[in-house]
C-alpha cells in the first residue's frame, strides 16, 4: 500500500510539471533563442526615438496606480554580506560556521502576513550565506566550522555498515563550489570530506587563470543529508568578476544576486528529515504552511528601479526540489517584460536570449544572469509561472487608487517580489552582442576531438522498494564503483530518465548542450553545469546530448541529481578522472 501511494504522489506531481515545464524546456533548454541588438531593441521598446510628451503619457498610466496591501508590507531586498578578495595576496580568506539559527520568518497564509518562529541549519547564523567574490587565479581561503549537535543516530560511513542511499548525516557537512573547475581533490572541492559536530577544516580553492567570470554559488554537500541541509539554507553565492564584468554595459547595470529559496519547515519550525520535501509536499503543502519560495531568505521583497535603467540580476536556484519559471508581469496589461538572458551557469551566453514569453526557467542548482529595463513607471511583480500562467486579480492594478482597497489573494504564492518603478528616468543600453561574444568561455567541442566512446547515464526512481531509492543506470549510489574517465579527452553524453524529470550536474567540468533539428543537425549549443531532463515519451526520445572535455584535474568527484532528496536516496555516481 505504502508503494502504490508513493507511485501515485510522483506521478501527480511529475505530471503536473511534464506538461508545463519540459514542453518549454526541451523546446529551448536554455530558455531562449538568440536575438539581435536591433530586435532586442525593439522588444524592449526603445525610448530613444520617443518625445518628451508621449513619456509623460506613458507615465500618466503607470505612476502611483497602485497601493500598498493592507495584509502584507514587502519587505526591501537585502543583498548578503559581502566578502573580497584581498588584492595584495590574492586570496580571499573567511569562515563559515554550520549551526542552527532560530529566528522569525514573515511569510503569508490564508491572504495574510503571518510569523513563524523557524530553527534551521545556517551558515554564520544569517539566513543567507555570505557572498563570495573573486576573480581568475585568486584563491579561496575558507574555514568551515561545525557547529551542529552530534548526530541523533550513528554516522553513516559508506563502510558497508549501514545503508548509505537512505537519509543521514543531517548533523554532519562539507563544502562544494557548485559549476567552479577547480581540484576536486585534497583540500580543495572535495565531497567526500565529512565533518562531524565540533570539527574544523581548512579549504584552499585555486581558482584557474582562465577560468570564466560569471555567477557560482556554494552548498553544504555530504550524501545523505543534502536536502536537509541545502533546504534549511546553507548556501551563498560565488561570483567570479572578470571580462564579463567589464564591459561597460555590465559594469553600468546596478547588479542584484537573487538567492532562490525553498523554505520548507514542519509544525515546529524546523526540517529533521527529508520527508518535508517529498514529491508532492509543496504543491498541497505549501499554502497551508506558508511555505513560499523566498529570494535572499525573504518572503515578496521590493525591488526598486529607476525607468529605464539597466540592471543585472543574478539568479541562483539554491532550493531543493522546485523548478521555477520567472517572469516579470504588468498586471495591468497581463503583459510579460523581457527578462534578457546574457549568462547560464556561470558561463556568458555568445549572444543576448530571449524566450517565446519573456519567461526564464531555472531548475534546481541552476544560475541565470539576466537583465532587464522597465521603461514606464509603476508596479509591477516577479513571479513563477512554473504551474502555468499567473494571472493577477484586477485589484493589483488600479487607475483610481483613492477609491480601491488593495489586499494581496491567493495569487500571491506566485508572486516573488514586488517590483517598484520610480525615479528619476536614465537612457542605458544592454551589452552589444559583439561584445558578448568576445568574453571567456569553454571552447566548443568538435566532431573531430569527440572519443568513439560514448557515456550513458539514466536516471530512474525504483518504487517498488520502501524507503524508495534514486537510480543511475539501474543502481544506487556505489563509492566503490565509480565511472572512470581519461584526462584530456573528449565524449558525447547521452542522458536520459525514464521516471520522472531529474536536473542533472555534474563536478569539476562543464558540458556543451548539443541540439539538433529533425535532420540531424546541429542548430544550437551552451555550455552549462546543469540540464533538465525530462521522462522518455512514447516515443523514447527526450534524451538530452551533451559533450564534455575533461582537462586540467584527476581525481574522483561525483555527477548526480539536483533533486536533493533524489541525490539524497541514491541518485549519484562517483567519478574518476585518471591520467
């Protein structure tokens, strides 16, 4: 009975999500087509040919249309501490402490702002860890610190003496520097180190001369407990300055670093298992509980803009089982503004993209730099369309607000952030795409440098079991049974799941997202850390080809499922790089 009620929650909640999400993500994958600096241009439409007069019009019937809701007062939208690099050394050196952190969380339930006293898993007691920013050859110099109770149970140490594929380790953590190609051995990005309650240890992270400028981030890592801890909030952005941060449209743009959250807690405040992320727990649970999808750990902040300015917003997907589809929406027009992709997973974009619906899907462990203008001035709401469509009620927007009352609906666990449009107005431009072009990345892999030897990997969920486990190419995670790889070569991937839809990562090298038309040929690709990849249809296709080059590290690291309960209960493969 316990296995037929857990098929029939996948199958809800993955249903639910294949018809929206995948259609749009293997579409376009990376959520968006190229455009030109002249269409963009177009798209966002242009204030420069317009007069004086026709602004002040456009403004007329967006300026002060809208009112603050009496149930729910955003709060602004606080960036985290912010830690650099010193220039003399090269180095970036800090600490990071692993305890929990009790505090109030303002959330909304029932059309209401209500607070929950919450006790989660931190790092240095914020809700958001510190960012990180470094550039190309620094090193990062980190001391982690655990600070979390013993373990309730006797640690679990893959020895073959307890079932490692089942959740554990809550209390006991590490480190990863997610999309950095960096060591994943030693001190460095090393998952397989394991700090137990009152250890420390020092990481150094040498970060390559080449390596690209772009946006990373940094999460607790050790298997068992990764959902629990990531889920309760222990991560922080790493930001890698660099070319990309010079162009003068980039270096222009006012930047935001966006940390998306799954802030989950049972009826005590708290996440002492993974069952608080099962399949269908956030689509029936989540209104209920005032759970919301959080940005820098709060609930529907206001981001301020001026009319016209150019700005950077630097997404980072730091939840745990969520895809999320962002869109800006004018909720008086129901129009959707663009949100101009110039960056996947750390890696610049050769040219500005845009999707069919100026909408931007992001999966777990996913980052997207976007940017944006908004020319008029008004209000207006980031929100996830990951369900479909939000629509907003006629009470958000209003062209006589002294006779309306403004109160936020159950529309509002959609909405991620208000978005204020005031000021002064500016004249900036997006980066040309000439300039996109020329910044690092990975060079692209060709026919001629791909081995004869291509890798599989398949994931699958076996139900028939209980507690359920999370499959790559039919086995659970297996330390002593790693894929091994040649340094300096090159192969083509073939990816594929037969049960449900799994964002798939990897560790240490980035992949080349290949797409192809009905002919066979290739019509697009991006480098990226992380892909969605979707169920096999009724046709067995929906297989996501990816090539991958391995250079400059040896050493064992580990490719596994974004879904941390799914990595959590097995879906994980070690891999070997060896000479």
């Amino acid at each position: 009975m316990a296995v037929s009620m857990k098929a029939a929650c996948y199958a809800l909640s993955f249903s639910a999500l294949n018809a929206v999400v995948f259609s749009h993500a293997h579409a376009n994958p990376i959520n968006g087509y190229p455009v030109s600096d002249e269409q963009l241009e177009a798209v966002a439409s242009s204030l420069h040919s317009k007069t004086t007069a026709s602004l002040r019009t456009a403004d007329y019937f967006n300026l002060d249309r809208f009112r603050k809701p009496d149930n729910y007062q955003h709060p602004p939208l606080q960036q985290a501490p912010v830690k650099r690099v010193n220039p003399q050394t090269g180095e970036l050196t800090t600490s990071l402490t692993a305890d929990y952190l009790e505090y109030d969380f303002t959330s909304f339930k029932d059309n209401q702002a209500f607070t929950k006293r919450l006790r989660l898993r931190k790092y240095n007691q914020q809700t958001v860890g510190d960012t990180l920013v470094a550039r190309p050859g620094d090193t990062l110099k980190i001391r982690l610190t655990n600070q979390l109770p013993p373990e309730s149970h006797p640690p679990c140490n893959e020895d073959g003496n307890c079932n490692h594929n089942q959740p554990h380790n809550f209390n006991t953590t590490n480190l990863h520097t997610h999309g950095l190609h960096v060591d994943p051995t030693g001190n460095s990005d090393n998952v397989f180190i394991k700090l137990q309650s009152g250890d420390s240890f020092d990481y150094e992270i040498k970060i390559p001369e080449n390596h690209v400028a772009g946006t990373f981030w940094y999460h607790a890592h050790v298997h068992g407990g990764s959902s629990v801890q990531v889920g309760s909030g222990m991560s922080g952005a790493l930001i890698i300055k660099g070319d990309y941060d010079r162009l003068p449209a980039m270096r222009n743009a006012d930047e935001k670093i966006m940390m998306l959250q799954e802030i989950a807690f049972n009826d005590d405040g708290e996440i002492e298992n993974n069952d608080t992320f099962a399949p269908v727990a956030w689509a029936e649970q989540a209104a209920d509980r005032g759970w919301h999808i959080s940005i820098n750990g709060q609930v529907m902040p206001e981001i301020k803009l001026q009319p016209g300015e150019v700005e950077l917003w630097r997404f980072i997907h730091a939840g745990v089982r969520k895809n999320v589809k962002l869109a800006l929406l004018d909720p008086c027009s129901g129009n959707r503004l663009p949100l101009v992709q110039v960056a996947a997973d750390g890696i610049p974009s050769t040219t500005k993209r845009l999707s069919d619906d100026n909408s931007v899907l992001m999966a777990p462990g996913y980052r997207n730099d976007v940017m944006l203008k908004v020319h008029r001035r008004g209000t207006y709401y980031l929100v996830d369309e990951e369900v479909g469509p939000v629509e907003l009620g006629a009470q958000y927007c209003f062209l006589n607000p002294e006779n309306q009352q403004f109160s936020l609906d159950d529309s509002a666990q959609n909405i991620l952030a208000r978005v204020t449009v005031r000021g002064q107005r500016e004249f900036e431009h997006f980066p040309l795409n000439a300039a996109l072009a020329s910044l690092n990345r990975p060079r692209s892999i060709d026919d001629s440098e791909l081995s004869s030897i291509v890798e599989y990997l398949e994931f699958d969920i076996d139900i028939s079991v209980d507690p359920w486990l999370g499959l790559i190419n039919g086995k659970p995670y297996d330390p002593n049974q790693p894929r091994i790889l040649k340094l300096n070569t090159a192969q083509t991937w073939e990816i594929s799941s037969v049960f449900s839809h799994h964002p798939y990562h990897i560790h240490v090298n980035p992949f080349e997202v290949i797409f192809r038309d009905e002919s066979g040929q290739i019509v697009d690709r991006i480098w990226k850390d992380t892909i969605l990849v979707d169920e096999l249809n009724d046709a067995q296709t929906n297989t996501v080809e990816v090539r991958s080059r391995y250079e400059d590290f040896t050493g064992a690291f580990v490719t596994h499922c974004h879904i941390l309960d799914h990595e959590d209960h097995g879906m994980m493969e070690k891999v070997v790089i060896e000479p």
